[in-house]
C-alpha cells in the first residue's frame, strides 16, 4: 500500500489570529521537508504574532518561503530564516505583513494574495499559485537541501528577493552576505533573543545560519537593500542588521530554479551539504526523492482499513511524530553547540526536543518504531549536558535550553530508553547526570553543576516545591523514572531512595478539598476556591493536575476514594469537549491531560478506557486545516493518535507496560529493529481485530501469540519481541476482560 499519498500537511495549519473562534490551532505547516530533515521549505503568511511556523492558513496572503521553522508549538516560534519570494517588476522592498519590521516608505509591500483552492501539498512537496505575479511557487527537499522553483508568466520581469533578516517571533540581528557570481550567493544570519525569536526573546535562543543559494538560471543583475532602499550599483558584499537582495532576471521563459544548502555550524558546512545533494537543479527528481524518503519512513508501520479519514489522519500523525528531533549534524558529521563546532561518528546530532510535550506519547511511540532516533536524542542530550555540566534540556532547539515548562523530562526519556535496553552511549555518564539533576547536585566530577529543578533544598527535605503543585508532581514522576532507572542500572540504593521519594505524592492531597494542591514554604496548603482554580498549576487546573500520579494509579484512587476516584473520571470525560482548543476538565489540547483515557484499564475498568479512547480519537482529530483542537506540540498530540489506534498506550514513562485500549484499523503492522529489538518471535509486531472495530468497539478478549491474556497490558519487551496480538471485539462492553491488574502496579 502506498502510504505517504495519505499524508496531508494541511492539517492542523491554524495559528492565532483564527478565523473560528476559540481556537488556538495545531500550529503546523503545510511545507516540504523529509523525515527529520534539517530543512523545511514552507510558504510565510506573516512575521509576527504567535503563528509558531510563520504560516497561518486563515490568513489570504504570502510574502516568501522560508527554510527552517518549528512544527507545532506556541511562544511565538522561531527560525523561519532566508525568506525568498519571487515577485514581477517594480515593488516595495519590505514584505508588507512583517509586523517586527514596520514600512517606512512602502505602503503595499511584496506580499501576494493566494487562494487555498490553488494550494497543494503533499508529502515532500508545495506549490501555490500567486495571484499578484501570476507565479507558480514549488518548494521540495532533501535533509540537508532544498528548491524552490518558480514558473514566471510570459513576457514578465522577472525577480527574485531575498529576505535576510526574516525570523519567526522577531528579526534577525545581523547578516553578512557575499554574492560569489551572477548565479550563487552565500553568507550567514545571526539571531540572538535581542531580536526575538522563541518567546519574543524570552527563551534566550541564539544561533548562526549559514546558507548557499545557487540559481539555476544566471541573474542580469544582483542588487543588495536595507531599510527599503538600495544599496550602491556593484556592491558584491554587505553587511547590516537588515539586509536584502534583488535579482532580476528580465524576461523567462523556462522555470527558475534556487537550490539552498543550510548549516548551523559554519560556511563551509552549508556549501557541504549542498554539494552532498544528488539532485542538482532536477526539482522534480528532489520531490520524487522526497515522496519515496516519507514511503520509506512510513513503512514503519502499515495499517489496512477503509475509511479514508481514518487513514489520512493516521499517516499524517505518523508524518508529524517523524518531523523531529531533527538532524542538526552536517553531512561530514560536525555540528556547533555553545560556539564550539564538535564533531561525532557515532551518531546522529539531533535538536528540538520538547521534553515536556514528547515524553508521555512520542517518545514511547519511538521506541517501539524508530529506536535509532531515541538513542541519537539521548547522545544529544548527554553531550551538551557533559559540555555544561547541568541537567539535561528541558526544552532544547540548536543546542540550548529554553526553559520552557516544567520538570526534568531528559531523565524521564533517558531512563525509559535505558530500562528498554536503548544504551548506544556513555551510559555512566547518563546515569551520573541524571542523578545529580534528581539530587539537586552543586558539583559533579568536581566542576559546579548546574541542575534546573528550583528551590532544591525544600524539594529535597520534603519531596514538594513550594507554591507550584505541577513542578512538584512533575519533579515526583521523574524521580519514579530516575528509581527504575536505578534500579536496571544495578544501583539498589538509589533506587530505593528515589522511589521512596516519588510514593511521597499523598503529601500534596489535601484531604478538606479532595484534591492536590499547592504547599506554601511552611508545608501548609494554599488557599483554591475549587478543583478548577489553576494556584500553582501550569497550563493546566487543580482537577487535571491532581490525576498526575502516573505510576502509582491505584495508590492514588484509594487517596480519592475508589468509589469516588470513578466518579470523578467520568465526570472529567463526561464534560469535556474534545474538540475545543480548552477544557476545564479532560482537555486533549495540553499535555497534563495525556494518557489518563487509560486510567480506567489500572482500575479494573477496561471497557470504559475503550470508550473514551475513541470518543477522543474521533472528536479532537479531524481533518483540514482545523484538525487539530491545540498546538500539535511537536509530535506529542499525532504520536497520541498513533499509539492508540495501534490499541495501546503507555500510560508511565520509565514502566515497560503499555495499556490496551480498542484498535483503529482491523489490523495494523509494526516493523522492529532487530539492532535495539529482540525480535525473538518475528521481525514484525502485528495486531489483529476478529471484526471491524469501527463497529464493535469494546474488547471481549486478547490472544498474543496464541496465548490469551486478560490483563489490560503488554509489556514493551512482548512487543517488540515480534508476532501477533488478537483482539475479538464485541458491540457491547464486556465488564469481564482486563481483570488481572497485578498488586505491584499499586
């Protein structure tokens, strides 16, 4: 089966500004990249707002496309550098939608209106027509590569603009570029918070791009500009904090095609990887290339069903899962992290890691399809941790930690890929690090240590951070991961230690309310008015955060009330509408919320995670440019969709148990990787349905590998030894499977 024909980049494209209202958007792009690439050349509607990836699909007109930018996140986003446009004649020398730049002469400015019905995007290719210039605008690309080919109507003038000084969420800073002939330029971009970027500024990310652009057709002439006006006839190089060029072409008549080679490390990194690319000026052989890369990446998994919704929102999900963490390594392996350029053999360098997002579905997801990918993020968290002697990124993009959310998700990440046996790397050193993060360290290998858990000594002595109830239960679940971690990695004690911690969570249940809450200093709790005041919680309520114990979820019924503990659930599912971009109660839009569909399966109540699984599969996922109901995140809310239409999910990072829920697709089929797999039964891991699970939504009962099971779980180490897991489902809930919950889960 053709598979990568089933991805549609449309979805989820919404930013703010919205054209419907309440709705945050998913925040992606509709652009061309390749599974992991370094490049992703995608259409600009605007600078400006919190349009994460610099693409809104509300708004009604384009002013460039640019190489690089995030898929799914808020703050504002960053990237979105070497923004080119092709335009027709005379035109003002600002895009006229940068809202970080205003005019100072223009009034319309470059931008072109567009029409969606003339828009098309598919897996590793974009076009549009712009209706201004009568241009057909193509984008493709390779990993470390990309084109951008332009079709001028008859007897236009036709020109080209380079915009250097473009970046998401602000401007760049300064910009050196050399015109080397009449058909290549080349030069760098410098982006520091002065100018923006990732929260406006705040996250404190900066970083050097350097590029190589080659025309496929040589320019009559090349002409550099700043703060809309024209530098001096001849200048061949320019410096400025906000620079263009104009290259005019006259009159065409076959395509112009731009190649860019990027690079985060130096100039001569950039020209390598766009000599590394085999496609030349062949546009068309770059998409083909792209298309077959996402068939290839696809085939991770292969599902057979017939409703065609299901299948377009499944391999898009697996599409968005596969876009990050991304390549930061140049092509001979040398990458640049804190203004040292480094270079490894071993693995992959890989960036943007959005810890707190990714760790509870995307991960998990990954190392059952793409374990390499997981072992080259943990190299890349440990190496820039080793530079810096700290934790490991939070939030990483190029290296550098932005401090977004909260917790220490680089423990939790290391240490579920060290307890599933993925360790291609130092991993004393891993461990070390880990566990001076979890302690608070000052020092380790007598050098300061820089952890970023706060108010560490309170969080030491009395297992809770004062005021914020989502760092504590956040800090608490990574300190579980940390003691399973432990104890695989021999160490009895610290296991202990570390669990002894984490089972200290009832100290945050406040009895009166019913519910956590926040601690002052003083260990008493905070005034809330109710279960839905947000006192101490981040991106979330009283009532989301209080279901966050994920590795003790027994424990923490028997704290509510087991009784009342179903109550609540139901009633959390109950009100919530999956759809919207927020919820009070179960909201699918933000992470807190996450996995707690199969909370049911831990509470002898399997058929009731069948239930809500599939409300959320069906009614938070959608097509079309609204399809997702909050900001994507980076892979985490696809990867959700994915691992539950397989019919699992692992509900606590760090445990090898993944929790069943009912399968999308009548049968679905998970290549292994015998090099971090056992694959000791079979190299593939099917999952069967006797019936049609559209139809018959609930479980009755669950063979894997002939032998039937009736506990609501599998174990990573029975998945990814290969074979086939059966489900016979039924039209009524069958109150009978999933009983055998082991004691040890409480």
């Amino acid at each position: 089966m053709e598979k990568a024909k089933y991805i549609d980049p449309i979805i989820g494209t919404v930013g703010d500004e919205q054209a419907e209202s309440f709705h945050g958007g998913g925040k992606t792009y509709p652009g061309a990249c390749v599974p992991g690439g370094m490049l992703q050349m995608s259409p600009d509607t605007v600078t400006g707002g919190d349009n994460g990836t610099g693409y809104n699909y509300c708004h009604s007109s384009i002013e460039g496309f640019s190489v690089n930018r995030m898929s799914g996140i808020g703050w504002y986003g960053d990237l979105g550098n070497l923004q080119i446009m092709p335009v027709t004649g005379e035109t003002d020398l600002r895009s006229g939608s940068n809202e970080e730049i205003p005019f100072k002469k223009g009034k319309t400015g470059w931008k072109s209106p567009f029409s969606h019905e003339n828009e098309c995007a598919r897996a590793g290719y974009y076009s549009v027509y712009l209706d201004r210039y009568g241009v057909l605008a193509e984008a493709t690309a390779a990993i470390r590569s990309g084109m951008l080919r332009f079709t001028y109507p008859e007897k236009s003038d036709a020109r080209i603009i380079f915009n250097f000084s473009r970046r998401i969420g602000g401007r760049a800073d300064f910009e050196k570029v050399r015109i080397v002939n009449d058909r290549r330029i080349e030069g760098s971009i410098k982006c520091t918070p002065a100018g923006g970027g990732l929260g406006r500024g705040d996250a404190g990310i900066s970083y050097n791009l350097y590029f190589v652009c080659e025309l496929s057709v040589p320019a009559k002439q090349m002409r550099f500009f700043s703060n809309e006006t024209f530098v001096p006839v001849g200048t061949d190089y320019f410096e400025n904090e906000d620079a263009g060029l104009l290259a005019c072409f006259g009159e065409m008549t076959d395509p112009i095609t731009v190649t860019c080679g990027i690079s985060y490390t130096d100039l001569d990194g950039a020209r390598k990887n766009l000599a590394a690319s085999p496609y030349g000026f062949d546009f068309d052989a770059m998409a083909k290339g792209a298309f077959n890369e996402w068939e290839k990446a696809l085939e991770a998994i292969e599902v057979e069903g017939t409703d065609e919704t299901d299948l377009k929102l499944f391999y898009t999900c697996l599409y968005h899962v596969l876009l990050d963490p991304r390549v930061l390594a140049d092509t001979d392996g040398r990458f640049a992290l804190f203004d040292e350029v480094t270079e490894v053999k071993d693995y992959t360098h890989r960036t943007v890691f959005s810890g707190w997002d990714v760790y509870r579905s995307e991960f998990p997801l990954l190392t059952i399809i793409s374990p390499e990918t997981v072992n080259d993020t943990v190299c890349s968290l440990l190496k820039i941790a080793q530079i810096k002697n700290s934790s490991f990124p939070k939030w990483e993009i190029l290296g550098l930690d932005s401090g977004s959310m909260v917790g220490d998700p680089g423990v939790i990440v290391v240490a579920d890929a060290y307890v599933k046996g993925i360790r291609n790397y130092d991993a004393a050193s891993a461990y070390e690090i880990s566990k001076a993060s979890s302690l608070s360290a000052n020092y380790l290998n007598r050098r300061p240590f820089r952890s970023i858990r706060p108010d560490c000594e309170q969080y030491k002595q009395d297992a809770f951070v004062p005021e914020r109830l989502s760092n504590t239960l956040e800090f608490l679940a990574a300190d579980y991961a940390m003691s399973k971690f432990a104890k695989a990695f021999g160490e009895a004690e610290d296991a202990e230690y570390f669990m002894c911690r984490a089972m200290r969570y009832g100290e945050n249940f406040n009895a009166r309310k019913g519910f956590m809450a926040p601690r002052k200093k003083n260990g008493k709790f905070m005034r809330i008015k109710d279960e839905y005041d947000d006192e101490g919680c981040v991106e979330s309520n009283i009532f989301q955060q209080s279901w966050f114990v994920p590795y003790d979820v027994k424990g923490l019924s028997r704290l509510f009330g087991e009784e009342r503990t179903v109550e609540l659930l139901e009633r959390f599912f109950e009100k919530a509408d999956f759809s919207k971009l927020w919820n009070e109660d179960y909201n699918h839009s933000n992470e807190p919320c996450h996995n707690v569909t199969h909370y049911f399966d831990l509470l002898g109540l399997a058929h009731r995670t069948q239930y809500w699984t599939r409300r959320v599969q069906k009614e938070a996922y959608r097509t079309g440019p609204f399809g997702f109901c909050g900001n994507e995140d980076v892979g985490q809310l696809s990867a959700w969709y994915v691992l539950s239409a397989l019919g699992f999910a692992q509900v606590c990072a760090g445990n090898e148990e993944y929790f069943v829920n009912t399968p999308l697709f009548r049968k679905a089929t998970v290549r292994l990787d015998g090099k971090y797999h056992s694959c000791s039964v079979s190299e593939k891991f099917t999952v069967e349905c006797d019936k049609d699970p559209l139809e018959y939504p609930y479980v009755s009962s669950m063979k894997l590998n002939g032998k039937e099971l009736n506990r609501p779980y599998l174990t990573y180490n029975e998945i990814t030894a290969g074979g086939i897991l059966r489900f016979e489902l039924s039209k009524e809930p069958c109150s009978d499977f999933g009983k055998d919950i082991p004691e040890s889960f409480a």
